[in-house]
C-alpha cells in the first residue's frame, strides 16, 4: 500500500507541477496515472481529489467530455464524503464546462452553488476566483450590476488577504464593467488605482498594460496630451522589458494619437518604427502603409502618398480584403487623376474628415487594443474589446471582417484552453 499512496503522490505532485507550467498534456498524463494509484488504494477521498484535478487538465486539452464525467463523478464521492470543499470544486469545474459551451445562466447557477457551499475555513483567496469566475460569465450576459457585485466581492477578498496583484486584476476587470457602460471617468478611476498597485508591486508590464487602458480611455474622450503622455509610458517600459512583439503595436497607437493632436511628423516618424518592429499578417503592413499615405496627404507629399498607397494596396489584394482595396484604390484614383493642387488640397479635407473625426467612436483603436491583449495572453479581456470594435464598427458603417475573424480566432482559443 506504501507503494501505491508513494507512486499516488508522485504522479500527483508532477500532474500540478506541469498544470502550474502550462504543460497541459504532460499534467493530463501524471494525473491519469496518479488516479489509477487512487483506485488501487480504494480510498475515496483520494479518488475524488485525484479525478478532480484530471478533470481540470482534461478542460485545458478541451476534452469537455471525458471533463464533465470527471467532475461528476468527483462530485459524487465529495457528496458521499460530506466534503463540502470538493464539492465546491467539482460544481466550480462543471460550471467551467457550462461557459465553454456558452450555457452561460447555467454556469452562473453553479458558481452560485459552489460559493454558498465553500467552507468559510478553507482558503478565502480561491472563495476570490469563484467570485471572479461568476463574474467574468455576467460580464459575458452583459449583466454589468451582477458582475460588479462579484468582482467588488473578489476584490474585498483580496485585499483583506493582503493580495495586492488579485486586487490590482480585479479592478481592471470593474474598469472594464464602467467603461461598457459608458462611464469613463469612473472607469479611468479604477484603472489608476490598478496601476498604483502594479507600481508599487513593480509589475512593469501589467503596469504597461494598465497604462495602456487609460491611454485608450483618455484618447476616446478627447483628452489627447494626457494620453500621448500614458502612451509614451507604454512604450517606454516595453522598451525597458524588451517586449519587442508590442512595441510595434505601441507606435500604431501612438501614430493614431499624434494624428488626433495635428503632429503629423511625429505621427509619421512613428509609424515608420512601427513598420519597423512589426512582424506580422499582411493585414497589419497594409494599414500601416495607409495611414502614411493619408499622413502624407495631410502633409501634402502626394508623391510620397503615392508610393505608400500602392503599398498598401499590394499588402490588401494579399490579405484579399476587396473593401478595402475599393477603399484605398478610390482615394489612389483620385491622387493620380488629379494634377490641381487645390483639388489635392479637396482630397486632404475629405480624408481628414473620414479618418481623424475624434467624436467617432474608435473601432480600430479597439480591435488595435483586442489585438494587444491577445498577443499578451489576456484572450478573455481581448474577446470583450473585440465584441466592442464590432459593435461600435457596426455604428460607423465600418468593416468588420478583421473584428469578426478576431472574435472566431479567441472564442476557439478559450473553448480550449479555458
């Protein structure tokens, strides 16, 4: 019996050890072997405890199936057991599986269950996540009242704990809830108080991250040089990580910033480092290359708006977008037919007030966002600015083919990793 209880906990211990890393194929392996050792010993609690946590690799490998049987199945020896913890657990893992599968009141139903059942001795920062969890589901039912009762119940667990950076996590999260609604200031207020935390952690980069909220948050309601400044802090702690794969992004958004603000060589100079850094689809060398040209037209450099236009134009039949080659070969047309200055001159009015209207709602500031939180691995607040590009693409007639490919390339990639 010695044996099998020594294998168990070797197997056991391995299984989290790669779960905690990441290695989800590995930890589904160990903890497959450690639940056969379980039921050799015939020893029910460590049967549930094994079979739960199997469960858990299993929803990482998106083996939703053979997960619900797990965590039933656990769930039912917890029952037995009278372990209202294991209980809890089993209900918070099926409740997963329910979001996954976009069962989504039925989820909320089960982390409901599992937080009126969790013992009040047992570990109130893991209480936290369940509260975190039933929130990011009302977040996804749009509930927002809802999900800010849980996340403010999350975070008051936190900080009672002394758990700056969870505390920090969820008022990003209650940032976001403010900002769907409308309420920016309120949402600007969250997210500085995130990033005073991450300060004083010395979390540079979800500092970065923070302060890219607030330049975003600070651009959209007009307040351009107190963005510029947040954005210029973005990329200086980047540079400092060596983030290389967002430095790119940084410039992009900082170009879009500096247009707003009329300084236009600057914005220039800041899209060339971005095209500079970038290393990435056609999609992203294409818009680049527009907004140079329509830079240069506000410059009145036609003969360098030119060159840009037919780079773009090239990167755009690759990536084979025909809206926007239509776009861009009406704006190029015009260039080329046009000798008049002052006809030119018509062209750099149109354009301005086609891409630089601040009081429009900024869809490709958004999906520009989405993009940078997916690239960081934040795919569950990417997914949300990506349902914002869309809605607010959807408002100004815009294209939403980019967003909408967005949207199906996260959504799968929760449905397995989640």
């Amino acid at each position: 019996m010695n044996v099998s209880f020594n294998k168990w906990q070797q197997h056991l211990e391995t299984g989290i050890k790669y779960l905690s890393e990441g290695n989800y194929v590995g930890a589904e392996e160990q903890l497959q072997a450690s639940l056969k050792e379980a039921e050799a010993l015939q020893v029910p609690v460590i049967i549930a405890f094994s079979q739960r946590l199997l469960a858990t690799a299993q929803v990482k490998n998106n083996k939703l199936r053979e997960a619900e049987f797990g965590f039933r199945r656990a769930l039912n020896y917890c029952r037995q057991l009278n372990n209202e913890k294991g209980i809890a657990e089993a209900q918070a893992g099926l409740a997963s599986i329910c979001f996954m599968q976009g069962n989504y009141w039925q989820a909320v139903n089960l982390y409901q269950q599992a937080i009126n059942i969790y013992p009040q001795n047992s570990s109130s920062l893991r209480l936290a996540v369940l509260y975190s969890d039933l929130g990011q589901v009302y977040l996804r039912l749009r509930e927002w009242k809802e999900a800010e009762k849980a996340f403010l119940k999350a975070g008051d667990l936190c900080s009672s704990n002394g758990y700056a950076k969870g505390e920090a996590e969820i008022n990003l999260y209650l940032g976001e809830i403010q900002y769907s609604q409308g309420k920016n200031r309120a949402a600007q207020e969250r997210f500085i108080q995130a990033a005073k935390i991450f300060g004083l952690l010395g979390d540079e980069l979800s500092l970065a991250c923070t302060h890219q909220y607030l330049a975003f948050i600070l651009l959209e309601s007009n307040r351009i040089e107190e963005a510029l400044q947040y954005q210029y802090r973005v990329i200086a702690l980047h540079l400092k990580l060596r983030q290389y794969s967002e430095i790119s992004e940084d410039y992009y958004l900082l170009s879009y910033i500096l247009q707003h603000a009329k300084l236009l060589d600057e914005a220039e100079e800041s899209l060339k480092l971005s095209l500079k850094y970038f290393h990435g689809h056609e999609y992203g060398y294409a818009v680049r290359y527009h907004s140079l040209a329509v830079i240069a037209i506000m410059k009145k450099d036609y003969e360098e708006a030119k060159k840009y236009y037919f780079e773009a134009l090239r990167y755009f039949q690759f990536h084979g977008d025909g809206s926007k080659i239509g776009e861009i070969s009406e704006e190029l047309t015009y260039l080329i037919k046009y000798k008049d200055a002052c006809l030119k001159q018509n062209l750099s009015k149109w354009l301005q007030g086609r891409y630089f209207n601040i009081n429009m709602p900024l869809y490709e500031v958004m999906l520009n966002l989405a993009n940078r939180l997916k690239n960081k691995g934040n795919k569950m607040v990417a997914l949300r600015c990506g349902w914002k590009a869309l809605e607010l693409a959807k408002v100004m007639k815009g294209e939403t083919k980019e967003i909408e490919s967005l949207i199906q390339d996260l959504s799968a990639a929760i449905r397995k990793k989640k």
